[in-house]
C-alpha cells in the first residue's frame, strides 16, 4: 500500500486548492448566504470548465479516466473551503451511472460534466438507519418497472435531472434510475437544501439489478463523505492553532496553556486518523480490493474523531467560535452533516460489529 501521490494526483489537487481559495471566500459565502442561496453556481461551472467535476468519469462521457482517489483529494479541498457546491451529493450517485448505466442512460453525464446537469441519489428512509436495505420496492411488470415507498434527505431535488433510487425486490436490492421531484423538506445543518420523495407506483428505468450494487455506491459514499471531513475537520484544526497562537491571556499565548495544547493534539491524532483510514479505503477501491469494511471505519473516524475536532475547535475559540461572522461556525455545521449522513458512528460501529458476529471463529 503506497499512498505517496503522483505528480498529476498533486496537479489536480493544487489546481482544486487554487480555484476554492480564491472563490470560495467568506465575502462570497456570506454573499450566497444573504441571497438565500446555498448553491454558488458560478463556482459549479468553474469547477466544471476546469475538469475537476468530471474528473473520475470515463473519457467516453468527457471525464478525466480518473478514479476514487482523484475525486478523494477534490473534495478534500471542497471541505477544507466549505464550498458551497454539491460535488459529494452529485459525483457520488454519477459514479454508479457511469459504472452501471446503459450508453442511453449515461448521456445525462455529458452534461453534468460541462456543468448545465445535476445527478442526485435518493438512499436514505425516514427512520430507517441501514441504507443497504431499503424499504421502499421495485416490481417489474410487463417489462416495466414501477417503484413503491419514500425517500428522505434527497439533496438538490428541485435541480436534479435524474436521481438514482435504491430499492428493495424479492432477488436482492436494485438501482433505478427516474425523474422526480420531491416536497421541500427543509436544509441540513450547513443549509444545503433536501425533499422528500414519495414514490406511488412511479415508473423507472432499471440501473442495474446487480444485489451488490448497492453496497458498491454506499462504500464510495462513505469515503467520499470522510474525504470531505478530512479537509472540513483539518481546516477547523488549523483555524484553531493560528488563532490559539495569536490570542493571549495572562501575558502568554492561549496555544501555550497545557489544556489548549492537549485538546489541539487530540484533534490532530483525529485528523490524521480520519486522513489515514480514508487513504486506506480509497486505495483498495480504486485497486477493486474488497473495502466493505475499510469504508464503514473511515466513515466511524469521519463521523466520531470529525466530532470531537469541530467540538474542539469551538472550544478553544470560546465565544468567537460561535461568531457567525467568523469563519469556524462553517466548518462546525458542515462537520454535523457529515457526521450523520449514512449514518454517524454508532450506526457503523454497529454495522462492524455484526459484521465480526457473523464470521466463524
């Protein structure tokens, strides 16, 4: 296992640095926020016009051929600027398109690629906290597939011109592809905008009936959502040591108080975790080595050591961490979205734990 990067793998990920830090900006989220917005489409197309949101598609569709490790270090950057653009909701359900679609069904790719289209999944249920078993069903009748049940949290919906939709048959879970939209449901804690989708007997194009398919997109999605943390959760650490080592009380640097200092160093043995089991997973994904498990622990360290970082941080801040004019509350909300989307630690720990019950001593 090598996780050095190549010299076109640190190209991608300077030329994502360079765009986000100099658009993504506080004057330009603070912009964005006082028009009710939460999507900076101007950035979107930038993105788009660069390469970077095609960039682990297939050439066929005007990707990049990259991979996951590549779309890893993208949103990395997308975190560690709280940009306000939907790569993680968008590149996550375009991945299984492009895998699993038909040449017809995978043309809508050529558009998100250029930035005019949006993809977005539907995988989560009210009230039920394994995404890898749907509720909601699929019938094929007469050679058409209808669905059946509701979608919660679906991200973008209004925008969306397709949605892939996981959903329960009686050979196994399978992934359709529809048209939809959905009832506003609110925004999530760092206002990105979600519907509900009730589903009453909708006509669907089958993605793939493949039973391990689903497992296959929830496994890139927790490594996606933890690539993002990592650069949400690294951003918010080093906001803390720069402004700990500037402020001082009692004549001395806050940074040098032995409390700060042990709550900083916690943070970081957290980033680096975070950091270490993503690598970890990307890399056997992108090698095709099974990584069900790998995934599930770098979604936990997201979820669990991305907690305590952005609760630290606050912390060490005290009342400027909860400024709204001050960058940090950005990183603080994003970290509580991340931290619960497809579940947060407990819902992994346990996912692991009947994973290790299952196998015979």
């Amino acid at each position: 296992m090598d996780f050095t990067l190549t010299g076109d793998q640190r190209s991608l990920q300077g030329l994502a640095q360079q765009i986000l830090a100099k658009e993504a900006t506080q004057e330009r989220l603070d912009s964005l926020d006082a028009q009710g917005s939460w999507f900076d489409e101007p950035l979107w197309k930038q993105l788009a016009d660069a390469g970077l949101v095609g960039a682990a598609l297939k050439e066929d569709v005007g990707g990049g051929g990259l991979g996951l490790t590549e779309l890893a270090l993208v949103l990395e950057q997308v975190g560690a600027h709280a940009a306000q653009v939907p790569l993680l909701e968008v590149l996550v359900p375009a991945l299984a398109l492009d895998r699993f679609g038909s040449d017809d069904q995978r043309q809508v790719l050529r558009d998100l690629v250029s930035g005019t289209a949006l993809v977005v999944a539907a995988l989560t249920e009210s009230g039920r906290e394994d995404p890898a078993r749907p509720a909601t069903t699929a019938v094929l009748e007469g050679g058409t597939w209808t669905v059946n049940g509701s979608k919660s949290a679906v991200p973008l919906l209004d925008r969306a011109s397709k949605v892939v939709v996981s959903a329960a048959t009686a050979a196994g879970p399978v992934l359709l592809l529809l048209e939809a939209s959905g009832t506003p449901a609110g925004k999530t804690t760092h206002g990105l905008p979600v519907f509900d989708l009730e589903l009453d007997g909708t006509v669907a194009e089958l993605l793939t009936d493949d039973p391990t398919a689903l497992d296959w997109l929830l496994d890139r999605a927790r490594v996606a959502i933890a690539a993002t943390a990592l650069g949400v959760s690294n951003k918010a650490l080093r906001l803390s040591a720069t402004y700990t080592t500037e402020r001082e009380q009692f004549g001395r640097a806050v940074a040098t108080f032995q409390a700060v200092g042990h709550r900083l160093a916690d943070a970081y043995i957290d980033v680096e975790a975070i950091r270490l089991t993503t690598l970890q997973a990307v890399w056997l994904l992108d090698e095709g080595l099974p990584a069900h498990d790998e995934a599930r622990i770098a979604k936990w360290w997201a979820a669990e050591g991305g907690h305590r970082v952005a609760h630290a941080a606050q912390h060490v801040h005290g009342g400027v961490g909860i400024d709204m004019d001050y960058v940090l509350h950005r990183y603080f909300t994003w970290s509580k979205y991340l931290e619960f989307t497809l579940g947060g630690a407990t819902a992994q720990a346990l996912s692991l734990g009947a994973t290790l019950a299952a196998e015979p001593v």
